[in-house]
C-alpha cells in the first residue's frame, strides 16, 4: 500500500540507483539490479509497515571489529549522523566481532543484500578477499562506498567493478606519525614496526609510511611483523621483541589496539626510555598521549569517516553524479581523500 507519490517516488530512485549503481559499482549496465531494487521498495515500505518510511533509502554500515574503539567512534558519528537526517535516510550498523572474521563480514554483506538495502558502506576487513561479494551487491543494484581501507585495485579491476573510496592517506599519515616518534630519538636508534592485518590495504600503506620516515631520519628497523590489529597479539609480541631487542627504543603500531598493546608490555618490562607512536587517536591512547606514556598517534576522524561514505552513498542515490556513458561513469566514480592529523601531547592541550 503506498501513495501515488511515493510509488513515484521509488519509480525515479530506482532509475537513479540503477545510475548510481553504474556510476559508483560496475562498468557495466545491469537491468536485472533495476527489477532487483524494485523489490527492495516494496520489502523497504513492508518492513517498515509506513509509505513515509520507504520513502527513505537504507543505507547498510559494514563495519570491522566492534571490540575496537575506533569503530565504536565510527558508529555513533554515523548515527549522530542519520538522526540529524532522519528524513533522509535510515541506517542499519553492522560490524563483525574480530579484526580476522572475513567469513563474519561477507556473511554481513549477504545479509544486507537479502534485506535489500539500498547502499552499503563499507570498511573492509581484507582488501581483496572482500570484493566478489560487494561486485555481487553492486549487480544487485546496490550502492557500494568503500571507506577506511581501500579494497585492491587489480582485484576490482579483474572483476569489473568500479566502487568509490572515501578514506585518507595512510601513508602520509603513518610517515608523519613516524617522523614526529623521530624527532624523540637519534640517528642509529632500533625500533619495530607492529603492521595491522597484512592483507589490509591501509595497513601495508602505514608500514611504507613508518618506513620511509624511519630511513629518513636513520633510525634502524630491527623486525616488523604483524600484530594483525589486535591489542593481545600485540601485548605478546612486544613483550618478546623487548627481549630479543634490549637496546630497542621506539614502537611504531599501525593502530592504536596495538599501541596500547605495545604500552602494557614496555610498562611490564619496566622500561621508561621506550618511545611509542600508534594511529587513529582514540580515547584510550589520547589519555596515555595526556600522561606521557604514549608519545603520538594520527586522527584520521573515525567518527566522520563513515558520515563522509554515507553522504557519498547519499549522492549517488540521488543520481547527483550521474553518468552519461561509460567513460564518464568512470569519471563519476570519484575517491574523497578525508583528513589526517598528528596528535600529540602539545596538539592536545591547544
Ligand atoms: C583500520 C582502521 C583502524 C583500525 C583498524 C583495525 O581499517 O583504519 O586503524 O584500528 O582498521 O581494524
């Protein structure tokens, strides 16, 4: 049951997912994701049980690991988010329990795709692993923004899927980060790099970062190995790098889980003359920057992150960056850089 206007409505959003679908998914056209979304209308306004709300797209959040703080963050600035717009859309939070579920976040993605969503942003657990799934939303006709970690390129090409990505550069970020960890220690120092899920993109981006800064500024990279995000993992690592590294001075953890990892195991060790860096500025490690114990992080803004993919699913939705053919679906498929920022102890106090 729903108004002429509303079924009008739909008739000109499918037409327009259809061209988002085009624009921010494949390279090529698929009638069969236009009948597809058709249907998810008409279940939008039965789940719903009101024509007001299948006037409203839903856009899916697929997060990564919810035991991380930076996805908490991530989430309630989405939710802060759509209920400031909450004429505009409704969200549905999703995210998996730990950093190496794949299986959990494509399962995620099935879910979405069976409830007939009308957009999924997403932060991909693994880069390449990832991708038949969202080319499958996308045939589907459902809007797919790629934030925070970058899904692989050839593997996008390989199948013939186009998606937006919204997020920052990491290795910029992870270079100043190091850099600034630099400025605490001489020439000729040993440090480690603690690497996130080696098959994240974003996480191979912040170890060139942290490399590049560490050559630059001559300070010696005695091992670097993956942590795969994890404050546990990371905890036990460090703890045995101590030993077999007595002379170490500084830490460079791809995230804050791991630098705060890092931190109980130097403080375990009793070890004060250790310098740690870790990125992405949550509570916990902006507390430790405060007390001296951690030295510096990087803000990439977790909680506007999946604000900006929204207003990108929101965008195409909305047929804004419709394409006319298939050279300029291509141009229409455009990347937002987001910002990154050092945090330090001085940065906080300002
Ligand atoms: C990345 C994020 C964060 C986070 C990590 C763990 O994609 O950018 O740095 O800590 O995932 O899942």
């Amino acid at each position: 049951m729903c108004s002429a206007e509303a079924t009008g409505w739909r008739v000109s959003v499918l037409a327009l997912v259809l061209l988002g679908c085009i624009a921010g998914c494949t390279e090529s056209e698929s009638p069969a994701g236009a009948a597809v979304n058709g249907t998810a209308g008409d279940s939008a306004e039965s789940a719903a049980g009101s024509a007001v709300a299948a006037e409203r797209p839903r856009i899916a959040l697929v997060m990564k690991s919810l035991a991380n703080e930076f996805f908490a963050t991530m989430a309630e600035g989405a939710k802060t988010h759509a209920t400031a717009h909450a004429d505009d859309y409704e969200l549905i939070v999703n995210g998996i329990q730990d950093e190496t579920d794949l299986a959990g976040q494509v399962g995620l993605v099935e879910q979405m795709m069976a409830q007939q969503v009308s957009a999924i942003v997403i932060a991909p657990a693994d880069s390449k692993a990832l991708v038949p799934v969202l080319r499958k939303a996308c045939d589907a006709g459902i809007v797919v923004v790629n934030i925070d970690n970058r899904l692989d390129t050839d593997v996008l090409r390989e199948q013939q899927v186009q998606i937006p990505f919204v997020g920052p550069d990491n290795r910029a970020g992870a270079k100043a980060v190091g850099l600034q960890l630099a400025k605490s220690l001489q020439a000729g120092d040993e440090v480690v790099i603690l690497e996130g899920l080696e098959t994240s993109f974003n996480g191979q981006q912040r170890k060139l970062g942290f490399t590049e800064a560490a050559t630059e500024a001559q300070l010696k990279i005695v091992a670097s190995q993956s942590a795969q995000w994890e404050m546990d993992i990371a905890n036990q690592q460090t703890a045995a790098l101590l030993t077999a590294h007595p002379r170490l001075k500084g830490i460079l953890a791809c995230n804050d889980s791991m630098a705060l990892g890092a931190l109980a195991a130097v403080r375990a060790a009793e070890r004060t003359d250790i310098r740690i860096a870790g990125f992405d500025n949550i509570g916990a490690v902006r507390q430790a920057i405060q007390d001296g114990q951690i030295l510096v992080t990087a803000d990439q803004h977790g909680d506007q992150l999946a604000v900006y993919g929204i207003e990108t699913a929101l965008e195409l939705l909305q047929g804004v960056s419709a394409p006319g053919d298939g050279v300029a679906a291509q141009r229409t498929v455009r990347d937002r850089e987001t910002a990154v920022d050092v945090i330090t102890k001085e940065t906080l106090s300002r």
